[in-house]
C-alpha cells in the first residue's frame, strides 16, 4: 500500500494535465466557498433575529445537510449511468450558490431556512460527479494529496468568505448587505468552472485502467469506512448551532464569530494538506483522524467559555479537513472508476442522513442540557474512531 500510494505521487511531465485539473476546480471551490460559507458564518445568528429557536437552527442545519447529502445518492447514480459530469456539476454549482444572495431578502426565518436548505441541494447535485472528476486525477498525483490540495483550496475561501462578512458587520453593515456583497465571488466561481470545462471536456480521461482494491461491487472496508463516517457525521456539532450558543451565552461579539469561523477553514487548510500526504504513506488507516480530532470538539465548545469554544473550534477544524481530505480520497482508493461516481453518492448519502439525525438530536439536546449534548458528541466520535480503526485494518490486509 505504501509503495503504492508513493508511486502515484507523480510530479512528472505526465501528472501536470491532472495537476492543473485539481488547481482549477480548487480555484471554482475557493470562490465557491467564500460564497456559502460566508453565509454560513452568520446562519445561525441570522436565523435567531428572524426568531428562530436553538431547536429550530439545529433542525434547519441538520435537515440541510441531510438534504444536501442523501441527494448525492441520486446524483452519484445518475453520474454513472449518464457519465454527464459537468452538466450535473454546473447545474449543482448555479443552485449552490445563488440561493445565498437572494438571502438578503429573506423576511421570515422559514424563508431563510427554504433557501439555505436549496443551496445544500445545489451541493449535493455537484459533489458526486466533482468528486468523481477529481479522482480521475489521483493517479497521477496521490489520491491524499489531490484531495488535500483542493480542500485546502476550498478552505481559503471559506476563511476569505467569513473575514468579508466580519468587516461588512465591523463597519456597521448587516446581515442583509454580508449576503448581497456574496454574489461576486458566485459569479467567479461560474466562471472559473466555464474555464474548466472547456479545458477538460473529458477529465475521465486523466485516469489510466487499473485494478480497485476488490473487482466486484464495493469491498468489505467501503462499508466500514462509510458507517465510521456516520457514526463520526452524527456526532458533529455544526457551526451554526456552536455559533448561535456563542451568541446566546454572549462568549463572542457578533463580528468575532465568523473570524472564529475562519479560523476554523484555515485549520482545516492545514490539516488537509498534512493528512492528505499521511494517506498517500499510510493508507486508509489515516481516516481515523477525523473522529480522534472531533472528540473533544463539542465539549470545548459548549462548556468551556469563551477559550473553549476557540479551542474546540481549532479542533473542529482539524475533524473537516480530515472530512474532506482522507476520507474522500478513501473511497476513490476502494472503488473502480465506473462505480466512482455511485461509491460517492452512497458515502455521501450515509454521511449527510447520519449528520441529519445528530445534529436534529444536538439541537434539541442543546435546549434540554447542554452537558447531555457534549456527552453524546463525545461518545459517538470514540465510537466512530473504533470503526474507522478497523476499516483501516481490513483495507491493509486486503491490499
């Protein structure tokens, strides 16, 4: 596995095509990112001044992201069987990112929720099929450092995105004007994506024929992987409810949150870059970052004042960009080319209903005791650590 994974590692004349692929798609996910992530940043205070309740802001959040992730699912199987990769991308994208502007004109919380719900529905329409053309890439550059590479690319949006919304509110703008202002970085997202998809009108292509870790279906890992996800989706805490608690138990100003939640993106940067070159050495063994990291997460968070909502934000940090990195590039290591697009769509699938059901259930937890909600987070990050551990195992053995 480790001489493998060295040896697609490429930086030849051959891995610049892919190379390049990666870096522009990372470019359309950086102004991607400063779009809705900049809106995430304020969701949950947004939601509470449009009279929203913390039970309401973790259902909000959690059925988004549920939304968001069970329609990859759909979108994974129509990605394989129609192989309309950009189509489904760009249609995704536009979804994905103009439901944000159109928030500046959101006067009740349930019209707000409609549209941050429909953005998470754009996502999930072009994440099976953007995640499937990135992989074609890993070949030729190591599957760690590919999704590494474009989620540290995604995450400096994401840290961009929050700083433009904190100085809009520093100088006396409001939540209205934040979400108006992100349309531009919407707007050359698209564009970026038009440039990629006229240079990579076949990006299937980048990926030379070779043998999956098992031929038929999905192997016996895949699903270990994919319930250690759950149980480490379940047990995440999403920002807009560590955002709204911030708020209400009045540990942050307003501006603070979302430099706290760009903070966050440039940890998670970091991370992926880092863990991404630890995959490509170790393998799947190196997904059981992601829960390890999040364990004390919700704990800080919500009990530990203002220096633990920091701290547990540097650490929820460090739980994403494990997410994001070696845990997709996983699933592109355990299944062939022609599934890639359905082995996405069923990860992503699980994640997003299991991230539903938990962060529905922190919510409510949240209203009723906040200590129950920091045990319960804990207690399904161990257990997802365990499960990822010996799907790491099991992957190394069948190698």
């Amino acid at each position: 596995m480790a001489e493998e994974s060295r040896a697609e590692s490429g930086t030849g004349a051959g891995s610049r095509p892919a190379l390049r692929f990666v870096v522009l798609l990372g470019l359309v996910s950086l102004f991607a990112d400063m779009t809705y992530e900049g809106a995430r940043s304020i969701a949950g205070p947004f939601l509470a001044t449009l009279g929203a309740t913390g039970a309401a802001v973790g259902l909000v959040a959690g059925f988004g992201e549920f939304a968001g992730y069970a329609l990859r699912l759909v979108a994974g199987l129509i990605t394989d069987r129609t192989r309309r990769y950009w189509t489904l991308t760009i249609l995704g994208y536009c979804i994905n990112l103009l439901a944000v502007p159109a928030l500046a004109l959101a006067g009740r919380w349930e019209v707000a929720a409609l549209l941050l719900m429909a953005e998470r529905v754009g996502k999930a329409l072009r994440n099976p099929p953007r995640d499937a053309m990135l992989s074609f890439a890993t070949r030729q550059i190591g599957a760690g450092w590919a999704f590494g590479l474009h989620e540290a690319m995604d995450q400096i949006g994401a840290i961009l995105g929050p700083l433009l919304v904190a100085a809009v509110l520093h100088w006396r703008g409001g939540y209205r004007e934040s979400f108006a202002l992100l349309l531009a970085p919407a707007l050359l997202a698209l564009a970026v994506l038009a440039v990629a998809r006229a240079g990579f009108p076949r990006p299937q292509e980048l990926e030379p024929r070779f043998s999956p870790l098992v031929a038929e279906g999905q192997p016996r890992p895949y699903w270990m992987l994919v319930a250690g996800a759950a149980l480490c989706a379940a047990g995440f805490a999403d920002f807009p409810l560590i955002a709204f608690h911030a708020e209400k138990a009045r540990l942050l100003s307003d501006a603070a949150i979302p430099v706290l939640y760009a903070a966050a993106m440039g940890v998670d940067a970091l991370a992926a870059l880092l863990l991404g070159r630890v995959f490509d050495r170790l393998g799947p063994a190196a997904v059981t970052a992601a829960p390890l990291a999040a364990l004390l997460s919700a704990p800080l968070a919500f009990l530990g004042g203002p220096g633990g909502v920091w701290a547990g934000m540097i650490l929820w940090g460090v739980s994403m960009g494990a997410q994001e990195s070696v845990l997709r590039a996983a699933v592109a290591r355990l299944s062939a080319p022609e599934r890639r697009g359905t082995a996405y769509g069923i990860f992503h699938a699980v994640f997003g209903t299991a991230w539903f059901a938990g962060s529905a259930a922190l919510g409510i937890l949240y209203d009723l005791s906040i200590p129950a909600l920091a045990l319960a987070a804990a207690a399904l990050q161990a257990a997802s650590a365990v499960v990822l551990l010996l799907a790491g195992a099991d992957a190394k053995r069948a190698a």
